[in-house]
C-alpha cells in the first residue's frame, strides 16, 4: 500500500515538473519573439533616419549650388508698394452693366471704328450714356440723369437714341423729359441735345420736336456733314425728314 502511495506522488511530481517545463518554454518563446521584434523596429528607424539625413543633406547641397555665397552682395526684402487711392483712376476700373439688352440694342460704332456708345439703365429707361475705348476695356459714363420711373418728378427725364456725329467729337440724343402727371398717364416733351464725347459741353438744339419713336425709345436719328437728320411728325401723318444745321 505504501509503495502504491509513493509511485502515486513520484508521477504528480513527474506531471508537474512538465507542465513547469512547458510553461517555461513560452515564456521564453514569447521573450525571443518580443526582442526580435524590438531589433526590426530599431533597425527600421535606423534605415528610416539615415535615408532622411541623406536627403536632407542632398537638398541643402542643392540649395548651396543655386544661391552662392558672395560676401560682396547684400540681399534686402524690399516691402510690396501698394499704390495709394488716388493713384487708381475710375476710368480704369470696369464698367458694371445694369440692362446688357439695352446696351446691345442702343450700342453704336464711332466712324472712326475706335469707340463704342450705348445707353443703360433699368425699367427700360435710358439713364447713363456710356462711351467706350475699344481694346482698353475702359468704359465712362459721360452722362447720367436723375430718371427713377418709382419715384419721378416734373423735370426729370430719360436719355434715348444716341448717334455719333460726322467726326467722332460729338453724340445726338434726345431728352424725354415729364411736363405733368395725368389721371392715368404722363405728358412728356422730347427734347434734341448735343454732348462732346468726353461729356462736356451739352447743349439743348430744340425743345419738343416730334418723333416716332421704337423700342428702348428709338429713332431714326443721325447727325451728317448736313446737320442731324429725323423725321418731323408735327406737320402730317407720314411725317418728314428734316435736318438741322450744327456748327
């Protein structure tokens, strides 16, 4: 009975000396694992940085060739110049279209090809008279009426059919200017005018003539070595073509 007892203990002894031994064994699997993984990554680090260093180092090798030192040139940021308000001219700015229909119907070409002209404005009344340098993209108002059809007054009026003269020097329009307000209508007078065409020097030619007018209120107004030439609708139904002198 007592032998049986002591080979019963030599075998538990036997079976936990193996599970010692096993559970020794991955630990020191585990371990070598461990310390391999730590020589890749410190081995990639190490290629890693010393591809970077060598890169840098070819870059700032680079940078040396193309800008050498020269002991006898001073390099200075020079500040950026901003130009000051007055320096900027509103003709050079470009001219905002309010109404690109009516500056296409009313646009007509300086004889000399080298201006445009056109009149724009909104609710289909003719308010700005604008001039254009071609190629420059330099457009000026040369003229601009006080007309706001929500909010008009006796007096005030409309620009309508500008055409060039002979010479490029001078525009004809007319003036559609309000005399009174009716019940349910308004009473105008066309007026003729004459302008240089940088603006100045506008004159009145004749007051109330009486013309067909068209669409954006056009006519068949031109201005000729003769003098401006419409047709008069005062003296019959079909009307007659008449010219004024201009000096």
């Amino acid at each position: 009975m007592n032998e049986i007892n002591l080979n019963s203990q030599l075998q538990n002894q036997i079976d936990s000396s193996n599970v010692n031994t096993s559970n020794n064994r991955v630990v020191i699997i585990v371990l070598v694992m461990f310390a391999l993984a730590s020589l890749l990554l410190n081995a990639y680090f190490f290629f890693t940085n010393k591809k970077l260093n060598n890169r840098l180092h070819e870059i700032e090798s680079n940078t040396v060739e193309q800008n050498p030192k020269d002991e006898n040139i001073t390099i200075q940021n020079e500040p950026t110049q901003i130009p000051e308000e007055s320096d900027v001219s509103n003709e050079d700015e470009e001219y905002v279209i309010s109404n690109s229909e009516m500056m296409n119907f009313t646009k007509k070409l300086s004889p000399n090809g080298k201006y445009n002209l056109w009149l724009d404005g909104e609710n289909f009344s003719g308010q700005k008279l604008v001039v254009n340098e071609i190629g420059k993209n330099k457009s000026v108002v040369i003229l601009e009426s006080q007309y706001d059809s929500d909010d008009a007054k006796v007096g005030d009026y409309s620009l309508a059919s500008p055409v060039w003269s002979f010479d490029d020097n001078k525009i004809a329009y007319l003036r559609f200017v309000i005399r009174s307000f009716g019940q349910f209508d308004v009473d105008m007078r066309i007026d003729l005018h004459t302008i240089n065409a940088d603006g100045t020097d506008d004159k009145l030619i004749k007051e109330d003539i009486k013309i067909v007018t068209g669409q954006y209120s056009s006519t068949d107004l031109e201005w000729s070595k003769q003098g401006i030439t419409y047709t008069d609708m005062s003296s019959s139904v079909d009307g007659e073509k008449i010219t004024i002198p201009i000096n």
